[in-house]
C-alpha cells in the first residue's frame, strides 16, 4: 500500500454525511486505488460520520416502535440475558440486551430509513465507581437509542414525529453528545461470541484469566461498550459512545477513514442507509434485509407488513443486491469507470439485467435479476461502456436456498 495514501486517508478531514446521491457519488469518485490491498489489514475501526444518533424517551417507547418497525423491539424490554462478563465491573453491565438491526417502511412496503437500536446501559446492572456494590437505579425514563442515516436525519424526525399522535415518547437528535462506531477488517472473528474477542483476552493484567480487566477493555468507565454486529458476524462489531471520548480497543494507528469500512461493507454485498437502499423505492427484501436480521415475521403488524409477508410467503425473489467487480477486456480492475445508475446488460442477448446503484472505485453493489447475475465470467457488462466487465460475486453468508428457490422456480415457469 502507497504510504503517502495512506496517510491522506487516515488524515481526510472532510465530513462523510450526504444530502443527495449526486454529493454521495462525487465523495467516492476520490477514493484511492488501494483499497483491494486494504482488504487485508486489520482489525481497524472507523468513525462512521455518515450516520447520527436519535433518541426515544418514555413509557410509550416500546408501544410505539413495535407498530412502526420491521422487528421486534419488544425484546429490549425484557430481562438482559445476554452474558458480557463473568464478574461485574464499573465497565461493562453484568449481563445486556445486544442491539438490533430494524427498518421503517412505507404503507405499501418500500424502504424509507434503517436503524440500529441499543438500549443504554443502566447503572443497576453493574458495579458502582467503588467497585463494592451495585450503582444507583435512579427513577429515570425508560431510552433506547438509535443509530440512523445522517443525510435523511431532519426528515426521518418528522416521519416519527407524525406517528407519535398521543403516544408518550420522545424523539430528539442527541448526535452533539454521541457518535457511531465500527470496528472490523481481518482478525476478528467471524464466529458468534458471548463473552468477549480475542484481542481484548490479551489486554491487562493475567488478561486470558481477569475477566474484568477483559471487560475493561471493551467497554469504558459509562458502561458503553462494543457490540457485535446484527446483521453479520463477517462485519465485526458496531457501537455508540459519547462523542467526548476514545471507544476502547481504537488506538491512533487502528483508526481509519469510513470510506474504508464502506468498501468492507460493499464486498460483503450490505448496503446501508437510505441512499444505498433507494428510499421509497426499495423492495426490502430484494435488497436483503431479512437475511440481516432486520425483520420479524412473527411480530404482527407494522407499517407496510403486508407486502412483507405476501413476498416472504411467495418464496421467490427474482432480483437480489449483489457485490459488484468492474473489470477490462484484460480482467483487470478499473477504477471510478461506473456510476450509480448505470444498466447491467447480458453481453451476448444484450438484455438488461439489473442497476448499479452503488460504486465505490473498482467494486459497487447492484440490483440483478439471479436469472443474469451468475452466468459465468465475461456475461455481464456496463450498457454502453461494453468495454467494462461487470462480476457478480454471490456473498458467502448467503443463504443456499435463495439461489436453489430461484433455479427451482425458473424450471417450472
């Protein structure tokens, strides 16, 4: 990797929240070329300045998003079950409810925003400053946050705010006291672990024994703490943390610039926010939600449930997002030669077989009937850039049958 590249990248100072697709596109066009030789560092964590934090106050809390999103939040009103570590610390509670990955959706089933939702920690649930005896449970209201798309912030506001009608909630921007997190690259694990990960076994003192120097090292002294990911073990781990302070395990030679976590993400075929997954017009499942953990099918009603559940029980989805390569005629890769928008073609019938609607130097993410996607090398290019090779990768977490429905389908038609 150039190292002049490198330190611009880490250094970049320029802000990573987008108003509209356009400012989206033209932030990435500068991306630099190494980002496939990036693929192999890690693990690195990245400030995800492209996301802000709400908040939900009050009793109604539950009630009210349990009628809106596509998962079931009830849960975080259940006991924490969740071991984080086997002794209490001032750190990280005794035992936690992980967050959740969940969308809003219009009434008749397209996708508006995405949310990550994370109940705070309570003093209860862990040692007080003393370390002698559990903290004070003061008589405060019952808060979940959430972690949504910055560029859509106002509007997705008013949206909560128009459904609330007499419900007791509150719902208010508190991105001035919090920022979002990730953490990821090689090195982490890919397994579902309870406890803690490695990296944080080898930190204090006898750390493969003290567990509490390992929850130490997880989480800081306001009981805010990593998490992994909802959606997919393979993206590492996600968190929220006052603005005012360094999240545990990031040191300066492990932060890296988010268009680096984007790229992470977009070879995983995740898209994230309400860009990436066109907002108001997005098919939920096509864009592969419930394959992260985004939606109950179980939970009763919410908004736009039914063209959830009639596409779910169908059991075909004929167009899914993919990860995207874009090569030349020598199976290279080219840099910044797609944009958003551009037509997938089959290259020998020349018929259209789906939409780039995310690029990011050499890879993107497109939406591509299955039928097309997974033809062989050479099958696919760019409509009117017939010199550009589009590769269609199928991700390995997905599921075997969304390939073996399809194919089963397309026998009988």
């Amino acid at each position: 990797m150039n190292m002049n590249c490198l330190k611009s990248l880490l250094t970049s100072p320029k802000p990573f929240a987008y108003s509209c697709r356009a400012i989206h596109r033209s932030i990435w066009k500068h991306f630099p070329e190494h980002g496939t030789q990036f693929q192999n560092a890690g693990p690195v964590a990245s400030l995800l300045k492209s996301r802000s934090v709400i908040r939900f106050r009050g009793p109604d809390t539950l009630k009210f998003l349990q009628g809106l999103l596509t998962n079931d939040v009830r849960r975080f009103g259940e006991t924490a079950g969740e071991l984080t570590s086997d002794m209490p610390t001032p750190n990280v509670p005794s035992a936690t409810v992980p967050p959740m990955y969940a969308a809003l959706l219009t009434p008749q089933g397209r996708f508006l925003y995405d949310f990550f939702l994370y109940k705070p920690p309570r003093s209860d649930m862990k040692l007080d400053n003393s370390g002698t005896g559990p903290g004070s449970d003061p008589d405060v209201p019952f808060d979940l946050l959430a972690d949504v798309d910055a560029s859509v912030l106002d509007e997705l506001l008013q949206t909560f705010r128009k459904y609330r009608l007499r419900s007791k909630v509150e719902i208010d921007d508190v991105t001035e006291g919090f920022s979002c997190w990730q953490r990821y690259g090689v090195g982490l694990p890919e397994k579902p672990s309870l406890i803690e990960e490695p990296e944080a076994a080898s930190v204090g003192w006898g750390g493969g024994v003290d567990r509490a120097a390992m929850s130490a090292s997880q989480g800081n002294n306001l009981g805010w703490q990593w998490f992994k990911d909802p959606r997919l073990d393979c993206l590492g781990f996600r968190g929220i943390f006052p603005s005012n302070i360094t999240p545990p395990l990031v040191e300066a030679d492990k932060e890296t610039d988010e268009r680096n976590y984007i790229l992470w993400r977009i070879q995983k075929g995740v898209a994230e926010g309400s860009i990436e997954i066109p907002k108001g017009e997005a098919v939920p499942l096509e864009y592969n939600i419930a394959g992260l953990n985004a939606i109950s099918f179980d939970k009763g009603c919410y908004v736009g449930q039914e063209l959830i559940a009639r596409t779910h029980h169908r059991g075909v989805i004929r167009k899914r997002l993919v990860p995207l390569r874009f090569l030349n005629n020598e199976e290279n890769e080219v840099e910044d030669k797609v944009v958003p928008g551009s037509e997938v073609i089959d290259k020998a019938s020349r018929k259209k077989a789906g939409n780039v609607n995310t690029t990011l130097g050499c890879h993107g993410l497109g939406l591509l009937r299955l039928e097309e996607a997974f033809k062989g090398s050479g099958a696919l290019s760019i409509r009117g850039q017939e010199d550009v090779k589009v590769e269609a990768i199928r991700p390995d977490w997905w599921p075997s049958e969304w390939l073996q429905d399809h194919q089963q389908h397309s026998a009988f038609a």
